[in-house]
C-alpha cells in the first residue's frame, strides 16, 4: 500500500467511481479510482516511510495550522466510515468467538462493543472527539566551528612580527623567541610551565 497526496477531485463513472488526482509515488499527476484506495489503517512501517519522505522534501512539510484543517476536515467521514466498519465486522466477530469456544470474556467484549457503538449518544462523542494535533519538535542543526579562527583574534607576538618585517628568514625568528625563556633564568624560582615553554620553544 502506497500514501499518496491527493491534489484534485474528479468525476468518474458509475464502476470506478469517482477519480483522485494523487502524486508522490510517481512522477507525474495521475488519476486513481476511488475503489482502488485502501481504508486499511496505516502501519508503523508506512507512517516512518511518510516522515522520511518529508525530510527527504518528497512531500510537502504541512504547518500545525493546515494540520488542524484537514483534520477538522476528515475527522467526520474517518469517523462515521469507522463505525460503521466496526458494526459490519463486529456481528463475524461474535458468531468466531462462539464458534470456536473462546473465553467468554471475548464474546461479551464484542457484545458490549457493537451495543456501545450502535448508540448514537456514543456516536455523537466519538464525532466530536478531534485528534489533536502535536507539533514536532526539530533538532537544531548543528555548526561546526573551525577551532583555527580563534588565532585569527590573537594579538601578535611583538618580538616575532618585528622581527620578521626585518628579516624574512624563519630561523631570525626562532633565534629571537629563544630570549624569552633567557629572561626567566635570572629569576630564583621558574613556574613549571616556563620551562615547558622555553623548551617547545628552543625544540
């Protein structure tokens, strides 16, 4: 079973019934009979299929307010055609359950159900009980951030740049960034981290 969009309406004929324009699994508008859509209830597996087609942009991303719409708009006929499905199938259900000596917990869960169903204050209820719709909550997309554009907002060493704007040979400016660490011998006592410096600085 395909979920289509459909599009358009269109007259058809006293066998096929009525025609609906639908797209989605094909590549063009196509008319499709009425007595060849399905009133199967959707599986998992075909509603992640439809969630992935909407990703993909195979399918239109509705808004929570044209969800609500259309679901105002169907909910009655989904509805009414549901119950009377039920009061079909329920009557099958109950001479199956007698038939093959089920529990007696099943026979008279049928009962109740087709007596429930068949009243039309439950009826009413059930019309009036409209799905609500759930917005989903979307990730926000993740920015990879270069970590190099931080050296871009780092003040220049002064004695480097000098330096180099003198002479544009690379070994001048390791030559001079070797007097940095000269300056901490004449202390008494030295951080740990300023002989690790002068040391990636002289390696």
């Amino acid at each position: 079973m395909y979920g289509v969009c459909y599009l358009g309406v269109k007259e058809g004929n006293s066998i096929d019934g009525y025609f609906l324009q639908v797209t989605n699994y094909c590549y063009y508008l196509k008319d499709v009979a009425s007595s060849a859509l399905s009133d199967d209830d959707f599986t998992q597996e075909e509603c992640e299929e439809l969630q992935q087609r909407i990703k993909n942009g195979y399918v239109k991303r509705l808004t929570v307010v044209e969800m609500e719409d259309k679901v105002r708009s169907l909910h009655e006929d989904v509805t009414k055609h549901w119950i009377a499905r039920e009061l079909v199938s329920l009557p099958r259900k109950i001479n199956q359950a007698s038939e093959k000596g089920w529990k007696r917990e099943y026979h008279f869960s049928y009962l109740d159900r087709r007596e429930l169903l068949s009243n039309p204050e439950e009826q009413a209820r059930l019309l009036l009980e409209v799905p609500e719709v759930i917005a989903e909550e979307l990730e926000p997309e993740r920015v990879d951030v270069d970590v190099n554009t931080e050296d871009e907002f780092m003040e220049p060493n002064p004695e480097v740049s000098i330096e180099t704007h003198h002479n544009d040979s690379p070994v001048a400016g390791l030559v001079k960034s070797q007097e940095i660490p000269q300056l901490c011998d004449e202390e008494e006592e030295q951080p740990p981290w300023a002989v690790s410096v002068g040391a990636s600085h002289v390696l």
